[in-house]
C-alpha cells in the first residue's frame, strides 16, 4: 500500500470495518508495529516506532474520543507537554501568547480558562487539535473523529479540519461516513480488506460509486422495509407525562407490537432524555412508564430489565461496553441468570449462545476471548445489541443505534431492528440521521425543547417535513400523544 497526503490536503480514507483504515492510521503515528514499509515526511524517512517518536516528527494521531484530562482548562490541555519556562518557572504570559496564535491558526472559538469536562464532544476534539498544533503536527492523522457527532457537529468539525488544511496541514481523516468524506476531503482512497482499491479526487465519487468501491459489487443504498404493524397489536410501551428533567415538557407515546418508533430533533431537544428516563437510567421528574400494560413501580435499570425493557445506550465506552473484558463476557453478562445451575454457571450453555449471538450478529474477524475494545465500531455495536438479544426483551430502546459503523454494518443493523420487530418487540429508536428514522420506522416523531411537537405516519413524512418541525423556527403538526 502506498499512500502521499500533500500539506494543504485532506485525505479521505474509507472502507468497512477491518479493511485496515484505523490499523494504517495507528502505523503510521506510532501506535502499532509494522512489518515492513517506510514513512516518509518531507521526502526524509523517519522512524514512527512510538507515538512520543511520530509526533517528533510532526505526526500526531486523533481519535474517536479525545484522550484530555478533564479537570484541568483548555489552555493547559492544548499546552501540555510544551509549557513555556522562565528561570525554571511556568511562563503563563507566553503560554496565553501562543495558544491565541493557535486559535487563529484554525479559527476556534475556545476559551482558555473553560474546564474541559465542561465541553462538547467536538469542542474536545477541537482542543485536541490544537495540541498537535502546540506540537508543531503538519500532519493529522484523524481516525473516525465524526463517528460520535450529530450531523451539525461534524459540519462544524468539517469546517474547523478545512481551515487547518488552508493554513497548511496536512490531514489524514478516516470515517464511515461517506458524506463527511465527500464534503471535506480533496481526494479518497478506498481500502478493502486490507488492500488499497482505489486512490483519486473526492470530486469525482458519489455514495453510490464508493459503496461499490467499498463492497466490489454494485449495492443499493435502499435498505429492507419494516412489515406493517399487525392489526391488534398490544401496546408494549406507554409512557405518560415523562419529564427527564425541569426543563422538558412531559411526553406521551405509545409503541405496540411489532412497531419501530423513530425519535429525532436537534441537540437539547430532549430525545436521549426521553430513552434514559423511560429505562430508569436517570431518575424523571415525573411520568409513568408501563411495559406490556405493567408500570413500573422503580425507575431503574434493573426493574426496566426484568419487565423486558433494555436500551442500546448512545455510547458504545463509556455506557455500553467493558472494553478491557472479553467479548464473550459483555455478550452475556446481561443474561447470566438464565445459564445458572444452583448458583453456577454453565460455561457449556454460556459458550453456545455467545457463538449463536456473535454468528446471528456477523460479528466477524474477532474471537470470543478477545477484549471488546479491539473490536471494529461496528462489531463493538453489534455486541451491544447482542448483549440484550440473549434476554429476548419485549420493549428494545436504541439510542443511535448506527453512530460510528460502515455502510455494511449500518445494514445489519436495520435488517436486525427490522427482524425484531417482526418477532413481536416494540422498537424505540433516537438518531440524529434523520433519514435512518424516515427508512426505518412506521411512525416518525420530532422534539423540540424537551417536547414531541410532530408525529408523523410512515409514507407521509420527508426530511424537510422534520427539519421543518425540528426547528427553533418550525411549527410542524401539533405533537400530543404519540
């Protein structure tokens, strides 16, 4: 594989999970060891045996969730490891001297005294970027910076990567996300399978044209559509006046059997509020929620999870997931009871069903011993879902159930809420993909400031019909129970 980024280039690099885009990336700044190859940086071959060795050299590598200590400022995150000294003291003058000429550099809004525990994701991700600058990093290597991020966030991050190109940088972004490519990067190289297929201008691809690069087969873009719902079905969820928190209305839907349910609406209107509360994550202000026609009587987790209500939280890290632990264990630590004999577990039966969940799933190219963490994003979100398969719920919340994962991966899973609600599960799903709620769900609703202020019937709603409702400025159909 032979790859050159110019300085003034953003470099697109895509393809499916395990086709090699993070590992190249990773080889490149130091993280991994490689077999063979050179790295060249202004025509000179340098040694990338470490990361500390990289970024000597002017390659620094960014990931999906910045690596920031939260409790300390953004100025002193941005200047760590390159503080200005006098006399064996901290400079603070030269410090704020240099980070203002970073922030020009890039055109950041970041305050330096702000706590970075206080900030966004992609404000984060912003002071990461002006630590490699801090660095003297001429080249970005960004492995699925986008992945976390609402579709505004990386149109502002897209922004934010094109001004370091102007001013020289180069940027090395890969990501799932065929559009974020298309819209930021001078040239795309397509890898499958570990193999370079394809290297030319962004200019000339489409989505189309690069799922056909990405699969070596023409696909189409249209995924499978859910079945009607059954006429009669039960209601498996109702949720009465639910308020998350002071500031959210209280919300009112219902999901039967055999429905998917889409939630969306723009950041802070209350969607993933909604999903957290209903499964007792965090405590409401008020509401009920029933499941199968049973309140709960506790908002918990565990009470949501015995009446056969679990959620797909938004974060695969921090919420979903023990990366340090097998893959094997975070597939079944959800249901061991049912794998229990006197107070023992079964490894047999454990064994058995891990293989029909990793198998049922296409949780490909990993071991059942392997930590989660080395997993693709897409088979880390894969075994979250299966985590929750092997409890059969009756009531499934997926809070964006599809964020950072390829084309092929995004499938599955829509085939995969898809099947389940024609097993019978009532399906609730938040994403900020506003196309995945219209494609997947029989009925669509929009928030707005902690409210549903329209509900529409699969078949009757477009895009501009819920960005119309989703806006500070919109007034869409009036939301009442959903």
């Amino acid at each position: 594989m032979t790859l050159s980024v110019r300085g003034g280039e953003v470099h697109g690099l895509v393809g499916g999970n395990g086709a090699g885009k993070s590992t190249l990336l990773r080889a490149v700044a130091g993280a991994v060891a490689v077999d063979a190859g050179r790295v060249l940086v202004d025509g000179t071959q340098v040694r990338t045996g470490s990361p500390r060795d990289a970024l000597r050299h002017g390659i620094a590598l960014l990931g999906q969730e910045p690596v920031l200590v939260p409790d300390m400022t953004v100025l002193d995150n941005v200047m760590l490891g390159t503080w200005s000294h006098r006399a064996g003291l901290r400079d603070s003058h030269a410090d704020r001297q240099a980070f203002d000429r970073l922030l020009s550099v890039g055109g950041f809004g970041l305050r330096p005294d702000t706590m970075v525990r206080d900030l966004s994701l992609v404000h984060r991700q912003q002071v990461e970027m002006l630590r490699a600058l801090a660095h003297d990093a001429r080249v970005l290597a960004m492995d699925e910076s986008t992945a976390l991020l609402t579709a505004v966030e990386a149109r502002r991050l897209a922004a934010q990567v094109r001004a370091l190109a102007e001013a020289g940088v180069a940027v090395l972004l890969a990501s799932h996300h065929l559009d974020d490519v298309l819209g930021a990067c001078d040239t795309v190289t397509v890898l499958r399978d570990g193999r370079q297929v394809f290297t030319g201008p962004a200019r000339g691809q489409s989505r189309e044209s690069l799922v056909r690069l990405l699969t070596g087969r023409a696909t189409s873009l249209s995924g499978p559509e859910p079945d009607p719902v059954p006429p009669g079905a039960p209601v498996l969820l109702a949720v009465h006046a639910l308020r998350p928190s002071e500031a959210c209305g209280g919300v009112d839907l219902e999901v039967r059997a055999g429905e998917i349910v889409g939630i969306t609406g723009m950041v802070g209107s209350g969607r993933s509020a909604v999903l957290r509360a209903a499964f007792g994550a965090d405590r409401p202000v008020a509401g009920t929620v029933e499941v199968a026609g049973r309140p709960l009587r506790r908002a918990s987790p565990a009470h949501a999870i015995r009446a056969g209500l679990v959620l797909v939280p938004e974060s695969r890290a921090e919420q979903g997931l023990m990366g340090v632990r097998p893959v094997r264990e975070n597939l079944a630590l959800a249901s061991l009871g049912a794998r229990q004999r006197a107070g023992f577990l079964r490894p047999r039966a454990e064994a058995t069903v891990v293989a029909w969940a990793m198998d049922r799933l296409a949780v490909r190219g990993a071991d059942a011993r392997d930590p989660v963490r080395r997993l693709s994003g897409g088979n880390q979100q894969k075994v979250m879902f299966g985590k929750w398969l092997l409890r059969r719920p009756a009531v499934l919340l997926a809070d964006e159930p599809t964020r950072g994962v390829d084309v092929a991966a995004k499938a599955q899973i829509h085939e995969l809420l898809i099947g389940l609600a024609r097993q019978g599960v009532a399906v609730l799903i938040v994403s900020s993909d506003i196309d995945e709620v219209i494609d997947l769900s029989h009925r669509v609703l929009v928030m707005r400031r902690g409210r549903v202020e329209a509900a529409f019937a699969r078949g009757s709603v477009t895009r501009q019909d819920v960005l119309s409702a989703a806006s500070p400025e919109g007034c869409g159909p009036a939301g009442g129970t959903a």
